[in-house]
C-alpha cells in the first residue's frame, strides 16, 4: 500500500516530462514550417533571397527608356553619360506591339524572355484607350489572377509530393467550377478517369482539385507532415509573395491558400484568391524549361563592372520535378487547350518542327481599365468596373531544346474573339522566322 502513491507520482512526473517535450518538439516544428514557407530548404531560396545579385542593383524608369536612332532600345542616362544599350530586340517588340493592337483588347501584354541568360526580348503592354502609347506596367504588374496558370504550381507541388504525370483520377464535372462533390469519391457520378497530364493538359479542373485536396491540403499545420513540398512553398520558390528582381519596378504576384478544404482546392485549381504578371508568367515557364533552375532576369545588355549572371543561379525546383511538369506542358499544345492555336484543322503544326510546352488560363472578372492601379475582382467593387475575359497563355519552346519563354495577357471585352495562346503563336512564328544571328542561344543545361 506505501508504494502506490509513490509509483503515481512516479507516472505523473513521466507524464508531465512528456507534456513539457511534445510541446518543445510542436514548437520546433513551427520555426522549421515557418522557415519552408519563406522556400529555404534542401539548398531552394525565395524570389527575394535570389534577387541580391549585381543586376538587381542596377535601377531603371520606363520614362528613361527611348528608340535610338538605328531602332535600338536604349535607356537614357545622366548628363554626360551614353545610352545603356537594352536586351530588347525590336523586331520582337514590334511583333508583339502589332498582335496587341490588332487585338484591341482593353489591356494586354506580351513578354519574351532569352532562357539562356534572362535578357528580356520583349516588353509591351497596350491600352486600348491608347493603343500606341507602351504601356510597360502592364508587362510589371500583377493586376490579373494567375488563373489556370496557377496549375504550372500546384503541379509540380503535387510531383514533389510524389504524384505521377500518370497518376489517375476519377471524376465528373471541372470544366468551369469546383464543387465539394469533385473532392470526394462518387462512384455514380465519377465515370471519367484521367490522369494528372490530362488535367494540365486540358486544364481540367476536377482532376487538379481532387489530386491538391487528397496531397496538398493539410500541409498548412504544424504537423510533421508539413515538412514536405507543400503548395505554399512551391508558390513561394517561384516567385510568388516577392516581387521579382528587375532594372524597372514590379509588382509581387500573390497567392492566399484558405484553410477550409473546398476553397482550398478552387485556389490550387486556378480559381481566384492568385494574381501574376505577365513578367512573372514568362520567369514561371523559364525555370521550368530550365529543369528548375533560377533565372536572372535583366533588361541591361552591358553593366560597365559588374558581373553578369554567372555564379548567381541557384536552384527553385528539383530538377525531376521541373521536368515532369514541362513534359506535360508539351499536352497543352499537343492534345491540350492550346491545341487549335497551334495546329490547323487538319493537325499540322503552324510552327513546322518547332513544338512548344505551355499552359492556357481564363476567368471572367471585374476590373477599372482606366486606373493603372486597378487590379482585377471576382465581384464588381467600383462603379466604373468592366466585366473582363481574362485569358493567358504563358509557355517556351522549342519544347525539347528550351531558346525562349513567353507570356502572353489578354483582358478581353465580352464577347471576345481571339485568346492568349493564338498572340503566342504569332509572336512565336516571328521570332523563329528571324536571322539566326538575332536569337538567343538554346538553353542546355550544364
């Protein structure tokens, strides 16, 4: 009987030893989830972390930037100081200037980057309240959502959780919502099934959402499984939440992932609650053409003693990850939503030889097309919003041997007449028709 009350407290004293460690571990593992949600772990940094190097240094207005007499851009400097040449090339611009301007969107925009060093081919915006004024904010800011294009993301998070290009779904529905009946099995209604790079292929909501909700979703907590490649940090490590380090000022594209599952699953499906810029769409499909390496972006074509972007590159996607997602980029174009912009009735490539890997995306919002602080909403909230057809493509090519990215951005009056992937294609055509002498090298990866 004396050894009862002493062995009770022998347990209590156990347990409270217990208590007291479970609470330090939960609390080691919210630093290390704070840590992978700033995207710095196993060696991947942060758009801002990557953007520290000599070109972000460099600082440029788009007032200063001006056509030289031989119709090469050039930035203005101080008294006394020659022009700084630029990346742009003129007949890039002027092609993508022109496919803006027959389009007679209310806004748009196309960039074109060079995937081996980051020089910026083309950057133009137009207004159609003044189609020949350059609008470059409209290339540097974030004022759409990401739309579908924000599958690219929750693809290759999916990956590094260890889903397949082949993994399968069975579904019903997707094709412009996402209910809370796609998130669950329904043997009755579930007569289709397709694989991941389907649904990125066509963009098929159901099968994106389903696949984030079963792996994604719960890696918001502090539970050890979030110490994974969540979605959030995937968003993180390629550039959302940061603005992207550039010679002109940008705007940060951003991502909110709510807490409840079903709008959870809208978010990673491409539903609202994302902005990007169209410079950011074309970075995006830069690194994965990269096999996930980072790129430096720069507009200066020389930076009198200052190092290029040798040495800076570091690493944002696994390199398997980034290759499994731009091997189902290549569906969008092939079998995809993409498809008709780049093939005619009878299948031919308008593009000969030339494939090309992308991702379409359109939603429908409300947005001031007069204000270039306004940004796009889901509902109106000012009486001098327009109903606007948002539409994207952003992708590079040659798909196998990677020499440019592309981004392209349409808010389209409805009823609108052409999409975002059809202005690529004309930009795309352009370019691959030039003089050898005036493209970008192709991208190998070291």
């Amino acid at each position: 009987m004396l050894r009862r009350p002493s062995a009770r407290r022998h347990v209590a004293l156990l347990l409270c030893i217990t208590v007291v460690l479970l609470l330090a571990l939960g609390q080691a593992l919210r630093g290390r989830h704070a840590a992978l949600a700033a995207g710095a772990i196993g060696g991947h940094s942060s758009a801002s972390e990557r953007g520290q190097g000599a070109r972000a240094r460099l600082r440029l207005e788009p007032a200063q930037i001006q056509v030289d007499a031989r119709g090469a851009y050039v930035a203005r400097r101080g008294e006394g100081q020659a022009p700084l040449p630029l990346t742009i090339d003129a007949r890039v611009q002027r092609v993508a200037g022109e496919a803006l301007a027959r389009q007679n969107a209310p806004l748009g925009s196309v960039v074109v980057l060079g995937i081996e060093d980051g020089r910026v081919l083309a950057l133009e915006g137009r207004r159609q309240a003044a189609p020949e004024a350059w609008a470059p904010e409209l290339a540097l800011g974030a004022w759409a959502p990401a739309a579908s294009v924000f599958k690219v993301v929750t693809a290759a998070a999916l990956v590094a959780q260890g889903v397949t290009p082949e993994t399968r779904v069975c579904y019903h529905g997707g094709l412009r919502s996402v209910e809370a009946t796609n998130l669950v099995p329904m043997p009755r209604l579930d007569t289709d099934c397709q694989t991941l790079a389907f649904g990125l292929a066509k963009s098929q909501n159901a099968i994106l959402a389903r696949l984030a909700h079963d792996h994604l979703y719960g890696r918001l907590d502090n539970s050890a499984s979030a110490l994974g490649a969540g979605l959030e940090r995937t968003a993180r490590a390629l550039g959302f939440g940061a603005a992207l380090p550039f010679e002109l000022p940008t705007t940060a594209s951003q991502v909110s992932l709510p807490a409840e599952p079903l709008p959870f699953a809208q978010v990673a499906a491409g539903f609202w609650q994302t902005s990007l810029s169209p410079l950011h769409g074309a970075y995006l499909a830069a690194v994965i053409a990269r096999k996930g390496l980072d790129l430096p972006l720069h507009l200066a074509a020389e930076e009198p003693g200052e190092p290029g972007p040798e040495g800076q590159v570091s690493r944002v996607l696994d390199e398997h990850t980034a290759a499994a997602v731009g091997a189902m980029m290549v569906g969008t174009t092939r079998y995809g939503t993409a498809r008709h912009g780049f093939h005619d009735r009878r299948g031919r490539a308008y593009l000969g030889d030339v494939e090309v890997a992308g991702k379409t995306g359109s939603l429908s919002g409300w947005q001031r097309i007069e204000d270039p602080q306004a940004t796009a909403s889901p509902t109106p909230t000012h009486p001098e919003d327009r109903l606007l057809a948002y539409s994207w493509f952003v992708g590079y090519a040659p798909a196998d041997h990677p020499a440019v990215a592309i981004a392209v951005l349409l808010a389209n009056d409805r009823p609108w007449r052409r999409r975002a992937h059809e202005l690529a294609r004309e930009v795309l055509a352009a370019y691959f028709t030039a003089p050898a002498a005036a493209k970008p090298e192709v991208w190998a990866r070291r």
